[in-house]
C-alpha cells in the first residue's frame, strides 16, 4: 500500500480573532499551525525566532502588517512557496524578493461577487461593507464623536458607584453624572490630509451629516482633482476646498489623517503641525502611526496644546505592555481616546478575506491558477 501524501504546511499569523482555522481546514492534506502573537523581525531576537518557527512551511497566511516578512526573513525559509496576504497591499511584505525566489504571493479583495457559490455566502457570519464604502470611515467618526461627546469618560463615570462618607455605598441616585461638557461638531471645519477614498468617505459623512466646512491638502493636490474626487462620492464640485498645509491646521477644528505612510509622508505631522492646530481643535489618525511624530505629539498632549486626540494606529502594533499610552491618562491634559487599529476590523472583512486565501490555497495546492496575484 502506498504511503499517504506528505501534507503541505500553513502556518497562520497573527490571527487574533482566531477566525481563520475555520476557512482552511475544508482542505483535504493540509496541516494547520496558528501563531497568533506578532513578532517584529526589525528585532534580531524575534528574526531568529520567526526563521526557526516557519521554516518548517510551504504556505503563510498574513493578516495586513502584523508580522513583516522582510527580504532577511524570506530568505531563510526555504520551504516557502505561497504567502497568502489580506487585502490588495502589504508594504510589510518585500514582493519582488519573494518574486525573485519564486514565491507566489497572492492578495485579497474583501468584497462578495456576485457569482459567489452559495455555500461560501452562507459560510460568511456577516458580510463586508458595500463597495464603495469603508468600515475605516465609521470608526474615524466613531472616535471622533466619542473624543468630542467625553463618550468613554462618561461611560465610566456612569458604571462607577461613588461611595458616600465613611465607606457607605453610594444611595440610589448617587454616583458621577454629567461631569463634562461634548463638543457639537456642527458647522465646524472639517481638515483631511489625504482624499483618497476614505479621506473622500469621511469628508462625506461631515458635509452631509454635520454641515461641516471640508478643507482638504497633501502634497500634490489640486482644487479640480479635488472636484474630480468630490464628483465621484456623489458631492457638488467645490464641497471640498483644497488649502495650504499650514492654513488646514489653524482653521481645522477636526484634523483626520488619511495619508499612505511613505519616506515623504512619515512624520508628516510634527510640532510644528501641532503648534499651528487651535487649542481647541482634536486630531484623529486611524491610517498610520509614523504620519505622526510620535515624541511631538506626546509633548502637546501633555501641556494639553490641543483639545484631543483619537488614535487607532501606533508607532509600534501591538502596543507592548510599558507603552505610554497605556498609562496615557495619567499624564495628558488633552483628552485621549484609544482603539487597537480596530478600523478594518471588521467581521464581514475579515471572513471574506480568509475565505479567499483559503480558495487561493487550495488553488495552488491543485496547480490551478490562483487569484488576486500580486507577484
């Protein structure tokens, strides 16, 4: 009798919602390890690591850019023949090295064809935002409102009973209650940095919602691509007015950040930038951490320069345990809110996406031609 096939190899990363197992384990001959913490292969300590726990490999399954796997990596894994990412990006991934050496790399559309077999639909626990629409743009306004309404202020105010005099239990009644002031953002200005698609999903939602005034710059924009943009979310041309970095920062009540992070780009907010902002204006960065300067930003924040900051995304992901803004509370003046780059973390997404590096694994592993080729 002859010997069973040798099962091909999957490892997948940095799945902390612990969702994909279930999307690959239909394939017949392949064995799954999961390897939900991230590591940082910057880190020498942590290279050695990931080069000693993947080897063993042919196919990887990458959630955005979690775990890097840069050309120092890939080139001690010599059984690797298939990175599977999320989405239609991943600078985190060094392509044309994985190209070189023969290793496919495939993407991920996060959307639900039409032609979708049925069985598949049904295997989805919820679906993924329309086309054309962004759960990155919802939680923008999710953690602006709640920055400029004191939402997680008073939400803790109101879960904690206040105890009276001598210890006693607070009486019916009692405890924290409207302790702070919201920020109504109606009528004010609006500035976005970026008017990409979700820079031009948030402008929409401000003019539209709020009755906001939209300012919009980065380094190449003009006032007709900007109508062009404006044009193609459905807006009048001219709801957007392209200004001057500096003029957006000291008109701008609300500051949202949707810049690709690039050399040009990093650190394209400093003390400058912040000096320039109103004391009573908020920034809101759920695109990159390194948009900022992190030591400028963390400066301002303590001498209370700004009214606030809500951030979704990090210098450094995860945030370590001794990062500073896990004690931020204790040291800022600005009010802060925090989320762990919750932005694309949506259910709908996140499936479909595994789904497809499911059906791209078991494209490859049956040399069939797999889809969304990046490589």
């Amino acid at each position: 009798m002859a010997s069973p096939p040798t099962p091909t190899r999957l490892a997948i990363l940095d799945d902390y919602s612990a969702i994909a197992r279930h999307h690959f384990s239909r394939l017949p001959n392949l064995h799954i390890d999961e390897y939900p913490s991230t590591l940082n292969p910057a880190n020498a300590a942590d290279l050695e690591t990931l080069v000693q726990r993947l080897q063993p490999y042919h196919i990887l399954s990458t959630m955005r850019e979690r775990t890097p796997l840069p050309a120092e990596l890939i080139a001690r894994l010599p059984n690797l023949k298939l990175i599977l990412n999320a989405s239609a990006r991943n600078a985190a991934i060094d392509i044309a090295f994985a190209s070189e050496r023969g290793i496919l790399v495939t993407g991920t559309k996060g959307e639900v064809p039409a032609d979708l077999d049925p069985r598949q639909l049904e295997d989805l626990p919820d679906l993924p935002p329309p086309r054309g629409h962004s759960s990155v743009v919802q939680h923008t306004w999710a953690l602006t409102l709640a920055l400029l309404g004191g939402i997680p202020r008073d939400d803790a105010g109101v879960k904690v009973k206040t105890p009276a005099a001598g210890g006693v239990e607070a009486a019916e009644g009692e405890g924290v209650w409207q302790s702070g002031l919201m920020i109504p953002v109606a009528g004010r200005k609006l500035g976005i940095m970026g008017l990409g698609k979700l820079g031009v999903g948030v402008a929409k939602v401000g003019l539209l919602g709020f009755g906001m005034e939209v300012l919009a710059w980065s380094e190449n924009l003009t006032q007709g691509r900007a109508d062009e943009v404006a044009e193609g979310a459905g807006l009048a041309r001219g709801s957007v007015r392209v200004v001057g970095r500096e003029e957006l920062f000291r008109q701008a009540d609300v500051v949202s950040l949707h810049l690709v992070l690039s050399g040009r780009s990093r650190g394209v907010v400093g003390g400058r930038e912040l000096g320039w902002m109103k004391k009573t204006a908020v920034l809101v960065n759920t695109s990159r951490g390194p948009l900022i300067d992190e030591e400028a930003l963390i400066e301002t924040l303590k001498a209370g320069g700004i009214r606030g900051a809500a951030l979704d995304v990090y210098w450094e992901e995860p945030l370590p345990g001794n990062s500073v803004w896990r004690s931020v509370d204790s040291w800022a003046k600005s009010e802060v809110v925090l989320s762990p780059h919750m932005g694309y973390v949506n259910a709908g997404t996140m499936h479909r996406w595994y789904q497809e590096q499911a059906e791209n694994a078991g494209r490859w592993m049956r040399g069939e031609e797999v889809l969304s080729r990046m490589s």
